[in-house]
C-alpha cells in the first residue's frame, strides 16, 4: 500500500503503515538519545574527577607547569574510563532484567495465570490475536481488579504474557475486548517490553550514579581533603567550574533521561494502537474500549511508577487533552483515539 500524504494529526484514513514506520523510527532516535545521556554523564563524571584530581590531589610537575584551561579542553582518558563503564554496567542491567522480566512484572501486578475454563472468552481472543500477529500464543493471565486495564510482559513471543482485569472482562464487549488484547499483542510483536526494559534499566542506572555522587558531594567529599597544591587562582577557579559542571549534570542528566522515557512510552503507545488495527483489520473495537477506559473513574491500585508506563491506560491517573506531554507515559486519550478514526 502506498504511503498517503499526512494531515494535522500526522495520518491519513488508512495509512495504519505509516504510522508504524513513523513511530519505530522516533522511537529509535529516542532510544539513541537515551544511549547519549548516559554516555555524556559518564564522561563529564570521568572528565571532572580527573581535572579536581590533577589540580587538587595528586598534581604532577607537568600539570603544574601547563595551562590549567588547556587540560578542561583535552579529551580525557578519565571521561573516556566513564562512557565506558556506563555502558558496560547499562549492558549488565539489562542482562539481569531481561532474565527473569516477565515473572517479576507479573507478579508486582498481582496477575496471575487462569486456565481456559476460568476465562473462554479471553483465552480464544489472545488465540486469535497470536493467529493474526504470526505469533506462539501467550500465556493468559488475570488481575483481580474492577479497573479497566491491561499489559502485555514478554522479553521474546515464547516467554509473552498478556493480562487483563477482571473489569476489562465484564465491562467490554467481544470486539473491544478484541481490540486491547489486539493492542497488547502488538506490545509483544514490536518487542516493546525490551525497549521498556532496556530505556528503564538505563534510566535507573543514570539516576542511582546521579544520586550518589549528588550525596558524596553534599557531605563534601568531592574535591575536598588531600593536598592542596598552591596553584593559581585560574587553576582553583578551573577545578570550582568542573565541580559545578558535575553536579548541575547530575541534577539534570535523570531528569532528561526520564523525559526521554516517557517519550518513547508514548510512541510506542502510538505505534501498538495502529498494529493493533492492522490485526483486527478495524479500529471500532479499540476505540470503544478506549472511550469506556477514559470515562470510568477507577484506576487500577495494584500498579506503582515503576510498571505504570507497561499498562493499555496509565493505572495511576488519567491524561487528558490538557495533559503535559512532558511527563506523561501515555498519550492523551482523545488524541489516541482521533488518530484510530483516523486511520479508518
């Protein structure tokens, strides 16, 4: 199918193609810039400590007799020491989550796995969901909750698991329960619990660094004791701006880390509602589903931050049209489903 002109919303009725090309494209950037956070953070730590260290601890004849602005300006061994280590300690994280993700999520949710005798229904919908995806079925499990809700956990298809609410059950219909477990196959088929478990391990990494030199600098353990080397003010004066360079780093490093995030959760959002109409081959189902989430007032309880981004509609609170788009986890409802009509 040719790709059709875009309108204000970015599609075009039908061009459901579009908007998965669109989405994983954005969701590659972002994940490179992710990668660039934590790269830069562990270079401005490694580039900082070795200026305070050669200025203030441990400074040699030639460090003594050179341009102290010379030495912030050359590419340091140290910084380079701290890219390094970020990334192998990024790729060590991801190992551990990725071993055991699936059990871990579903059982910080309280979901819990049903035969088919106990949910018919919600067991032919996924069978017929992982028929139209190409995919081995998931396991199917159940949250024992009124909230209408739903997440997909799987680290490859044959370790997949989709859950649902026991209000999800009772509330929608066939078609619409059609359209979330649509939606949740596709989390599984576009690998989306990897590319949440990845960005979130990399988040957490950035922010656990930030937070414990932020404490080892608070009590004044960077940069201070040892020998002073009575060097010049512009030399103190280089070592102050590189302390300053670091913690103003460290402050802001996990804060873009985290919106970096939330916006990949929001385009892979984007791009699971249009895979999900290109398994269902109709968007109606979804929909109607996505107007029943928005319009009941229970979230669902068992959710904390951590999980909060993995579920069909945030579980702690609900973003409208109005929402930030700067923190959100999801997309504004009404904006989702304009962009389904959309693509008819």
């Amino acid at each position: 199918m040719a790709e059709s002109a875009t309108n204000d919303s970015g599609l075009r009725r039908t061009d459901f193609h579009g908007a998965i090309r669109r989405n994983q494209r954005n969701t590659v950037w972002l994940c490179a810039v992710m990668v660039l956070v934590g790269a830069l953070l562990g270079y401005v730590i490694g580039w900082a400590f070795e200026i305070v260290y050669l200025i203030q601890v441990a400074p040699t004849p030639e460090m003594s007799a050179a341009d102290p602005w010379a030495l912030a300006l050359r590419v340091s061994d140290w910084g380079l020491t701290g890219t390094a280590a970020m990334s192998v300690l990024s790729g060590l994280w991801i190992v551990v989550a990725l071993t055991a993700g699936d059990r871990i999520l579903l059982r910080m949710a309280g979901a819990r796995e049903v035969a088919r005798e106990e949910a018919p229904v919600l067991h032919n919908v996924v069978e017929e969901m992982a028929l139209a995806a190409g995919l081995p079925k998931p396991r199917v499990a159940l949250i024992d909750s009124p909230a209408l809700n739903a997440f997909a956990t799987g680290l490859d298809p044959e370790r997949s698991a989709i859950a649902v609410t026991r209000g999800m059950i009772d509330t929608l219909d066939r078609d619409e329960l059609q359209g979330v477990v649509a939606h949740e196959m596709s989390h599984i088929a576009n690998n989306d619990v990897l590319y949440a478990t990845a960005v979130g391990v990399v988040v957490g990494l950035i922010a656990l660094v930030s937070d414990t030199l932020l404490r080892i600098a608070r009590y004044g353990r960077i940069g201070s004791g040892g020998r002073r080397s009575g060097r010049d003010k512009g030399a103190g004066a280089l070592a102050l701006i590189a302390l300053v360079i670091l913690v103003i780093c460290l402050i802001l490093a996990p804060l873009a880390a985290r919106l970096v995030q939330m916006a990949i959760s929001r385009q892979r959002e984007y791009l699971a509602d249009a895979t999900a109409v290109k398994l269902t081959r109709q968007p109606r189902g979804l929909i109607g589903a996505l107007e029943k989430i928005d319009a009941t007032p229970e979230r669902f309880q068992g959710a904390n931050r951590a999980i909060q981004h993995l579920f069909i509609a945030n579980p702690l609170r609900k973003f409208g049209a109005e929402a930030g788009a700067l923190f959100s986890t999801h997309p504004p409802t009404p904006a989702r489903i304009e962009r389904l009509r959309d693509l008819g």
